[in-house]
C-alpha cells in the first residue's frame, strides 16, 4: 500500500493590485447599482466582495432627471438617473459612516461640475476617512457638464492630475466609450495620476414610444448597460491594456464567470458588476466563490496569471 501523503492543491490567489489600491478579490460592484451598500446587506455577504462603489456623489443634492428614468430594452437597460444624490455632506455624515464599518474596500464615485468640485470632493471624502480609494465619474451620459471631462483628453489629464495632487486616495477614472479613440483618453488618465481606469460607462442611446411620438425618458437620452454593451466593453478593455501600463477595471454586460474570464483575457485586472445586479441581486457573491475553480481550469493559482493573456 501507498502510505505516501499527497500535497493539498495551493491556495488560490485572488488578490489585485490597481496601482496603490490592493483588493482581495476582483470582484466590484459598479455605482449606482448597489445603492450604498446598507440596502444589499440583507443578500450578499458584503465583505466576500472585493469592493462596493456606493451610488456617486455630487458637492450638493441633485434632484435628478424627470421620469421616466429607466427603460428596459431587448438586452440591457437605458437609464437617465442625473446623478440623483443628496450632495456629500449627507453622504459624509451618514452613507460613509455605516460603509467605513464594514470588511470590505470602498471606493467612494465623485463627480463634479469643475476641476474644483472634483479637487473639493476629493479631498473631504479623503479628510472624513473610511474610503479606500476614488473613482471619479468623469463620463456620465445623461447629465450636463461631466461628460466633457471624459471626452478631452487634456480636460482628463487635469481633471485627475488635480484630483492627484490635493488627497491620497488611489484614483480610478471612468472613461466613456462615447468617443472616436478611448486610448487617447486612457493614456490622458494615466498621465494624469490615475491609479487605473475603469472601462466603461454607459453608451449612448435613447428609447421612443412611436404611438406617442414621444421619447420614453424623460431626459430624451440615456446610458445604455447590460448584456448588449458587452462587446462594445470588451473591445475598449482590449484595445486599451494594448496602450497604457495601468491596470484597468473592466465594466459592461457581466454576469456569468464566463464573463469575468473574458474581461481577464482581454487585459482587465478586475470587474465591475452592474445591471446584474438589478435581477441577481446575488450574482457578485457568486462570482466569487466560482473564481477559484475557473482559475484552475486555466491552470493556474493565481489571478495575475490570467490577465491580459488573450493570444
């Protein structure tokens, strides 16, 4: 007989590193998707999670866009939100402090009017204390003003440069598929200070009632999520990790492993989960636990031996 002991199978290594920002595991839960966290804690353990992006903040309240606000379409969903918030002295004073409490890295969404707002929310998110690092919403679709900063490359460079130089906090930059070249934007990202990028927002589009002849939102336009982007997001991951040397967050349409896997492949180093968590509410949780056993059907142990090897 054989008494000889086998070797229990390494540990799986699921840990990421975007710049100074180090994560557990790969698995993020995309703003705006997840309310601020207290609203999900009922579902999903919060702290199996990489990361929770909260709901973005503004430096005052926003009412939002009128209705309709969302409109579910063949493989995804427009929406038109406007970055409802109740500004971040309530975030501050209430969302931040239930989010710092738990086990899990929290990347708190900014997004201003100016390179100002941007440098003045930066740096009291950074002053209160509880976040991990800042993404800064630089390409929302459906509100005024913002979207321009992700559109310019120098208007990136200075938005995130100013951003650099007035707090601590690791920076990601999410960049807008709604332009001719992403990598001139990413490159501007990079050379601004940005710890990584995040790829991508929402696109573009709109929805009409014809028997109204009316727009179905009620901003006219909206940002399109889901499965039906997901291409679109791929291609942007791909075409992006070929251009700049820091690490990107892939966003858009996932919701299976298969789809992490993908993203990894295409050079993303970690994931954002979004719409999916609209009808999955479980899903990132999920995600997590099966990462191991995808990992080792590459094999390989650790999640740096996935990314960007796509042939």
């Amino acid at each position: 007989m054989n008494t000889k002991q086998l070797s229990p199978p390494p540990a799986t290594d699921l840990s990421v590193q975007l710049g100074r920002l180090s994560l557990r595991n790969p698995i993020l839960v995309a703003s705006g998707t997840f309310g601020y966290a207290r609203e999900m804690a009922s579902l999903v353990q919060l702290e199996s999670l990489g990361g929770i992006l909260p709901k973005t903040i503004t430096l005052a309240p926003r009412p939002g866009n009128a209705p309709w606000r969302t409109v579910e379409v063949s493989a995804g969903l427009l929406n038109s939100i406007g970055l409802d918030n109740d500004g971040v002295d309530s975030f501050i004073g209430g969302h931040l402090t239930y989010l710092r409490q738990l086990n899990t890295s929290i990347i708190v969404s900014i997004a201003g009017k100016s390179i100002d707002e941007f440098r003045e929310l930066a740096t009291r998110i950074d002053q209160a204390g509880g976040a991990t690092a800042l993404e800064l919403n630089i390409s929302c679709p459906n509100v005024s003003g913002g979207v321009d900063f992700g559109t310019d490359p120098e208007m990136c460079r200075r938005v995130v440069a100013g951003v650099r130089n007035c707090c601590d906090l690791p920076i990601l930059a999410k960049l807008t598929p709604n332009v001719t070249r992403i990598v001139d934007i990413a490159r501007a990202a990079s050379d601004g200070g940005a710890d990584a990028v995040s790829c991508i927002n929402t696109l573009l589009g709109m929805a009409i009632d014809w028997r109204k002849r009316k727009p179905m939102l009620g901003n006219v336009l909206g940002g399109l999520s889901g499965p039906a982007i997901k291409p679109v997001a791929l291609r942007c991951v791909y075409q992006v990790a070929r251009s700049v040397d820091i690490p990107i967050v892939g966003i858009g349409g996932i919701a299976t492993i298969d789809d992490v896997m993908e993203f990894l492949a295409a050079g993303a180093s970690c994931v954002q989960i979004g719409t999916a968590n609209y009808y999955d509410p479980t899903v990132s949780q999920r995600l997590v636990d099966q990462l191991p056993a995808a990992l080792q059907e590459l094999g390989v142990n650790s999640l740096h031996d996935a990314i960007g090897t796509l042939q």
